[in-house]
C-alpha cells in the first residue's frame, strides 16, 4: 500500500541519489566539528559521573543501612542514564569518525554503473 511507504520510497533513484550526495556533504563539511562536540560531551560525563558517585556512595553507607535502598535506586537510575548517555555519545562519535559506509558504496557503485553505461553508448 502507498498510505505506509516511507518517502523515500516515492522517490526516484537519482532523487534518492542526489538526497545522499548532499547528506554526506554536509557530515563531511561539519565532521571536525561534530567529532569535537563529542568529545566535550563524553568528557563532560566521564567529569559528571565522578563527581555524582561519591555522592551516592555517601547516601549507602551500613551506618545509613535504612536508606541503603534509596542509594542502590539512586545507583541504578544514575548508572542506567550514565549508560544511555554514554552509548548515545559514543555510538554519535563513531558514527561522525567513519559513517555513511553504506552511502558511500551504493553512490561508488552507481557511479561506476552510469560511467560504464556511457561507455557502452560509446
């Protein structure tokens, strides 16, 4: 059914092409900036989380064992949002170092397609 293709499934393929060439020009223009704003970010929560644990730890001292369990909570919220964070930079960092591998293949590929179709109409 039409009603649940995506758009770019209603677009031609030079469209499609022409939409990626300008999706990895702009990534690459701003990669240096992006691999830099990751950076800061990841270290701005490597700075975070050591300054937050100390401050859980204190919460769950045995001499606080009656709200030991708001400690642990605290840990494993803390823990699980310092996770996703962490992934979300990292996973971005990786991507804006070496991504659109896909992109830059399928536009390789249909440019030696269209070059060799010119060769043969030669």
């Amino acid at each position: 059914m039409k009603l649940f293709q995506s758009p770019s499934a209603r677009e031609s393929d030079d469209e499609h092409i022409a939409s990626l060439r300008c999706t990895i020009e702009r990534c690459d223009r701003w990669r240096i900036g992006l691999v830099l704003a990751n950076v800061g970010m990841l270290a701005g929560l490597i700075w975070a989380f050591v300054r937050v644990v100390p401050l859980v730890v204190e919460v769950a001292q045995p001499a606080n064992a009656p709200i030991a369990a708001v400690g642990f909570v605290t840990g494993g919220i803390l823990g699980f949002a310092f996770g996703a964070m962490a992934y979300g930079i990292i996973r971005s960092l990786i991507v804006s170092l070496g991504g659109f591998r896909t992109e830059r293949l399928l536009l390789k590929f249909y440019d030696a397609r269209d070059s060799q179709s010119l060769d043969d109409e030669r």
